[in-house]
C-alpha cells in the first residue's frame, strides 16, 4: 500500500512538474505577444498603442529578463540543495508570478522600470530548473528518470504556444487590453503555487513504509545522494560534453527567436489572434 501511494505521488510530482515548466515559460513569454500592441508602430500613424519605445529600448526589455535568470541559475541550484526543490521551484515561480501581475504598473512608469522588473523576473524564474532537478533526484529512480524527465520538461515548447496563443485571444477579444494578459498569467502562477504547496510533500522521507526503506539508511535518517565531484571534473574534458552543451545552447537560440522575432513578423501578414494560433504549429 506504502509503495502504490508512492508511486502514485511520482505520477503527482510529474504532472506537477510539468504544470510548472508550462507555467514558467508562460510568464517569461507573454510579453512577446502583448508588447506587438503596447508599443506604436511607426508604419501605423493612427496606432492607439501607450507606448513610443524604439527598436532598441524594445531589445533591451525583452532580453533584460535572461540577465536575471542567468545569475540565479547556480545560486538557485545551492538553495534546492539546502532547502528542497519544492520550496526552491514554488517560492521562485511565485516571485515571478507576482511580477508579472506588477508589469503594467512598471511600463506606465517608464522603461527603466520595466527593464528592472523583467530582470527581478528573470531573478525569480531563475530557480525553476534546479528546483526541478533535486525534486527528480529525490522522487524518481535512476532508471526511470530520463523519462520522467523528458516529460516534464516538455512544458517548454507548451508554456511557448500556450502563453502565444492565449495572450493573442486576450487581445482580440479585450480591443488590446495588454494588462489583461499579464494579469490572467501572473494569476494562473499564484493558482499553480497553491496546488503545488499543497499537494507535494517536502521530500520522499516524510512517506513510511518502502518508500521509507528507499531513502533511509541503516540508522533510520534519510541519506543525501553523494555528489561525485571528480565526474563532474572529469566531464570538462570530454570533447562529447561540449558537444550537447553547444546543441542546447542551439536549441534555446533557436527558441528564443522562434517566440519573440517571429510573433512581431507575423504580425504585418495576420490577424493578431491567427498569429498567435500559428504559434502552436511553429513550436
């Protein structure tokens, strides 16, 4: 019985996992649709659009947020070992969160602020990843783990399109009421941290029977997986290694301009709503 009301908790943790990666990539994404209608477009003399930022000033906002989410990838890797993923994960997406609810305040008062609050989100979106690594290093087993977790980060590509895809809805049926989608996004992220601190535990341990038997050791404590740092050394001189870290970097390129460049060229071929249901087929 123990072990059925684990396995079903891993099932709980994956889905979860899941939500969260989608939620994420939603608040970081959003801005790429909305920002189409806040900013004027010089080709538009009559746009209705609150905003007069230049090609420039645009770059910066949009890229602002990858400052903030690049410094706290490994001091977000020490807090999920210190403190525990789910803590870790829920805390930095409900950061985000509420930033994004507080991104029309700081666009009506000006760029500075705007760019300070994407990176304070990018700060705060920083720790999903490692957050979500220690929890599949404490819940899934070694052989299960590559599947797990390729689900779970699935979430991308679906937060991309669903975050393109509803902010293109929001605005054609709210006359370009950009706030809106910030708002219904930010909000969705408060819901997802709720459920997700209410239905995952702290950590495997706090179950009994066989999956207390999994990770205890003989002195009835729960153990910590040793951490192998000489693999960890060793990896920075396989030529291999290098070769999968330039293909993700390809890959998250790729991406980034897949969702943000392409969105704005669509733009002065379709209809904002049928552009942003494009999205789904180019991700």
């Amino acid at each position: 019985m123990a072990w059925e009301k684990f396995h079903h908790q891993r099932y709980l943790l994956a889905t979860m996992g899941f939500l969260a990666v989608v939620v994420a990539y939603a608040l970081r994404a959003c801005l790429n649709m909305c920002i189409t209608v806040m900013v004027k477009d010089p080709k538009k003399p009559d746009s209705k659009a609150d905003f007069d930022w230049d090609q420039k000033t645009q770059g910066y906002i949009l890229g602002s947020f990858y400052i903030g989410y690049a410094i706290m990838h490994v001091p977000g890797g020490y807090l999920a070992q210190r403190f525990g993923g789910k803590q870790t994960l829920g805390i930095g997406i409900v950061i985000t969160a509420s930033f994004t609810i507080l991104t029309p305040l700081a666009a009506n008062a000006g760029a500075v602020w705007f760019i300070v609050l994407r990176i304070c989100m990018g700060l705060g979106e920083g720790t999903t990843f490692p957050g979500l690594n220690q929890l599949l290093a404490a819940w899934i087993p070694l052989r299960e783990r590559s599947r797990v977790g390729a689900f779970v980060f699935a979430g991308t590509q679906v937060g991309i399109s669903f975050a393109n895809t509803v902010s293109g809805y929001i605005l054609h049926f709210t006359d370009n009421n950009w706030a809106v989608a910030f708002y219904f996004f930010g909000i969705l992220g408060i819901i997802w941290y709720g459920i997700h601190g209410i239905l995952l535990p702290f950590n495997p341990c706090q179950h009994v029977g066989s999956l207390a038997q999994l990770c205890r050791g003989a002195d009835g404590h729960c153990q910590r997986p040793e951490l192998h740092y000489r693999n960890f050394h060793s990896s920075l001189y396989r030529p291999r290694d290098y070769q999968r870290y330039s293909d993700g970097m390809a890959d998250r390129l790729h991406g980034h301009l897949l969702y943000t460049d392409c969105v704005r060229y669509h733009l002065s071929h379709f209809w904002i709503w049928r552009d942003s249901t494009l999205e789904w087929t180019q991700n």
